[in-house]
C-alpha cells in the first residue's frame, strides 16, 4: 500500500504553501484526496507482473506563469542542461487569433486589412487583455521560474541583431527540437514545410538546417541551409559552409565522448547524420538496420505504414520512413533512434556505425544495428507513428527507457536491456497528467520527466518521479490495447 505521508512530502513544494494551517487553508482543502486523485492520474497501467519502475504524479504548477503577458504556442521541444534547468522551445506562430488577443495590428493583408505580427485580423486593434507570443527558447528551473527568453521573430530586434541572415543564420519557419550539449551549447531543429503561408516564415522554403547557440543566443554555428529542393539522404556537402543539407531535421544529440552531433533527418530526408559539432562538417550518416548508402526512392514509394500491415503479418522496412523524430545516446554508447513513420525505435552501437555498409535483412551486429523495438505496431492513425520521443531514467545503468507514443498519448516504460513494456502511463486529454499530441519526453538528474505537446496542446508539463529510480521485470510487446481497460 503506498505511504501517502511520504509522497506528500515529495510534492508539498507545490500543495503546501505554507506550514500554517487555519481553517480555511488551501493545503487543506487540498488534503490527502486531492492527492490521491492527482496520483491516480498518473498511475502505470498494464503493469507487467514482478515488474519494479519508477512512478510519477504530474506537478500542476509547473511551470510558473510567464512575464509579460507571454504565452506558449505548440511546444517543438524540452530538453534538462547540465545544471537541471529546463529548456522549452515553443513556437509563438502557432497562437491563434484569440490566444495572442494582446497584439496590435502592425501592417495589412493582402486585401489591405489591418493585421497583427501574426497575421490575425486586428480592424479594431486587440481584441483581449491578454496575450502575446513568448521568444522561442526559453530556460526554466526546478521551481519553474524563467530564466532565460530569446530568440525567434516574436523576440523583438533579435533577428536584426543576434540571428542575421547575412552572418549565415536562418531561424527556422517551423522550431522543432532542442538539445543542449555537454559544453551548454544550444541546437534548435527546424522543418517547415515552405508553404510560405506562416507568418514570419524565411523567404526561402523548406527547412533544412539546424542552429546551434550559446544559451543566451549568440549564433555559433548553422548545418545545412534553407530552402532545400528536394530530399538526398546521401548528401554530405550541400548545405552552408560545405556542412551536410539536410531535409527537415527533427532533432539532435551530441556524443559527450567524441563531440560529433547526431542528427534525426528527418521529415524529408530518411536517416540519422554525423557531423563534428565545433565545425558542422561531415563525418557519416546511416539509414534503417545501419545501411548507407540510403535508398530514398524505396522509402518515398513504399506508401504508408498501415498500407505495409494490411498487406504483411509482420512488417520490418528497410528504411527509415519519415519522420525519423528523435535520438538519443545512452550512457554506455548506444544511440537510439525513433523510426516515427515505421512504429518503432531501433538501437544502434556508436563505435561501429556511418560508414558505408549493406544491411538489407536488419542483421544485428552489422553495420552498427543492434536491435528493434515496435510501438504499439498495430496502430493505425492518419497521425504518421507512434514512436515520437525516447529518454532513459536516471539510475546507475539507465535501465528504464521511456518511450513517448504521439498517436496514443502515453508514455511506455520499458526494460532498457529487453526492451519489454513493463508499464505505461498517461491518456489522451487536455487534463493534467494527460496528453494531446505528446512530442517530446525529458529527463532531469532526479528522475522527473517532462513533456511538450504540439497541435492544440500547447504545454509544457513535468512529472515528479517516486518509489523506485530504475526499472527490473520482464516486458514483451509494447503498446496495444490496454488490458486493464478490456478487463
């Protein structure tokens, strides 16, 4: 039976404000209940039998309101630094006419009617008290206060003056992903689609770079360019300063180890890139099973996923199918790859691995690959995959791998080493300890995990860990009808 007296004091930083307790106290009135109906929220399901993991209850008042009238669009990214502060990467063209009620209009349509920055109609000026669009990168700490704000066309001057086309530096039509390295450098992703429909958009296209800043937003250094033509999986030089052009890349992750910067390219291009992180030139890239060169043109022919479940019992694609969403290096050297588009995640060794190689059968132990997991395989969504985010918990070994599922809005808690589902936590919703379209999952050095939701989300959540920091037990498929639900 859990001891609520202990899991109390483990989230009264957010409950009790204060030790007094008059009648008419909100710690009171909170109580025990409260407590227990906020747990329940988050509590695992379809728990494997003997199996040990971590749990977690959602921290509602995190973060803390933001500043000036600031508000969050969909949230591309979330990431722990060094020194457990948290990074949130949001993206302000993403508010609606109503949510950034507080903008004036600063120029007209094409019809000659009165705008605002993000192109919503503004004939009468604002039309609420509040708000406006919050910069893109934003640094919070543990209690949730913001520590840092910059970047984007919604930070006032900072593309005229720290992000400028002409020294190189494109900020994105679409943020998507962020990471911070082992020496505090800052990557954003991007993938915009070259619509030209966004407010703010670049003049020039798709998306096809990804920005690395210090973290109070100086520009560092840019890999690839905007305005890319066409998806080449196999490009190594195409992009600015004779850096690899990339296709819509999703997101990024530095080996402490070696410095090289692992890229997810992405929703154009099907592989995983390797490039030195100081000077953004090439050093490999890889597709599915390890393989390089990358067979493009089987990927952009082979339909859809689904369209691969009705026509085989047991589908395993040759190739990454887009978008190939995130990845991810464990402590003892693996990288982890989430193939979104195919329902899966794939492991790889980095000491073996980028260079040209032949793995059409997904043979372990060539190439780099090591092994495969399918998420919730038999889902079939318009939304493409399931296997959105993936993070490791905190304990010698990092033996849970916590896998974010985006079509089924939960996260899986698997056995690192077997790669099992041991237990899952989270539903679709809006409420809190729920999701609506999950995209991101982080870790801190306690165990906490947060998360960031696109679409009409548009939040940043985090989950307070307790009881166990690892996990042990034995885990098969993972995903699936829930079987506590069906019982």
């Amino acid at each position: 039976m859990l001891n609520f007296g202990k899991i109390a004091l483990v989230v009264a930083t957010f409950l009790v404000p204060s030790a007094a307790m008059a009648q008419d106290d909100p710690a009171q009135i909170l109580g025990e209940e409260r407590l227990q109906s906020l747990m329940e929220r988050t509590a695992p399901v379809d728990v494997a039998d003997g199996s040990v993991m971590p749990h977690f209850i959602a921290d509602p008042a995190w973060p803390k309101p933001l500043p000036n009238n600031w508000t969050f669009g969909q949230i591309a990214g979330v990431y722990a630094d060094n020194d457990d502060n948290i990074w949130v990467l949001q993206r302000s063209r993403s508010l609606t006419t109503e949510e950034a009620g507080l903008l004036e209009a600063v120029g007209e349509d094409a019809e000659g009617a009165p705008v605002s920055a993000l192109g919503h109609p503004r004939p009468f000026g604002p039309i609420t008290d509040c708000c406006g669009p919050a910069p893109a990168v934003m640094q919070f700490d543990q209690e949730g206060n913001l520590l840092r704000a910059w970047g984007g066309p919604s930070d006032t001057d900072y593309l005229e003056t720290m992000c400028r086309q002409e020294d190189g530096c494109f900020w994105p039509a679409n943020e998507h992903g962020i990471y911070i390295d082992h020496n505090d450098f800052v990557y954003i992703g991007s993938n915009g689609n070259g619509s030209g429909n966004t407010p703010w958009a670049s003049p020039n296209g798709w998306d096809g770079h990804v920005l690395k800043f210090t973290m109070d937003g100086e520009f560092v250094l840019q890999v690839g360019a905007t305005g890319a033509e066409a998806p080449d999986s196999n490009d190594t030089d195409g992009g600015i300063n004779g850096t690899p052009q990339l296709f819509r890349p999703a997101d990024m992750v530095v080996d402490p180890e070696t410095n090289i910067l692992y890229i997810a390219d992405g929703y154009g291009n099907n592989r995983v890139v390797a490039v030195d992180a100081e000077s953004g030139q090439y050093v490999g890239h890889f597709g599915a099973y390890g393989q390089n060169p990358v067979d493009d043109d089987l990927a952009d022919n082979s339909g859809t996923f689904a369209e691969d479940l009705a026509a085989e019992d047991a589908p395993r694609p040759g190739f990454f199918r887009n978008p190939v969403h995130c990845v991810e290096i464990s402590d003892d050297g693996f990288l982890y790859v989430c193939d979104r588009g195919n329902n899966r995640i794939q492991v790889f060794d980095l000491a073996d691995l980028g260079q040209p190689c032949d793995n059409p059968n997904g043979e372990a132990g060539l190439c780099g690959f090591v092994e495969e997991q399918f998420v919730s395989v038999e889902t079939r969504t318009t939304i493409p995959g399931t296997a959105v985010s993936v993070n490791f918990s905190t304990d010698d070994g990092q033996t849970c791998l916590y896998v974010g599922d985006n079509s089924n809005m939960t996260i899986y808690v698997l056995n690192r080493d077997s790669l099992g589902e041991l237990a899952r936590f989270g539903r679709p919703g809006q409420g809190v300890g729920e999701f609506h379209w999950l995209h991101n999952v982080a870790v801190d050095a306690s165990g906490n995990i947060y998360t960031g939701e696109v679409d009409t989300g548009k939040r940043a959540q985090r989950f307070i860990r307790y009881g166990e920091a690892g996990c042990s037990g034995d885990g098969d498929t993972v995903g699936g009808v829930l079987m506590s639900a069906a019982e």
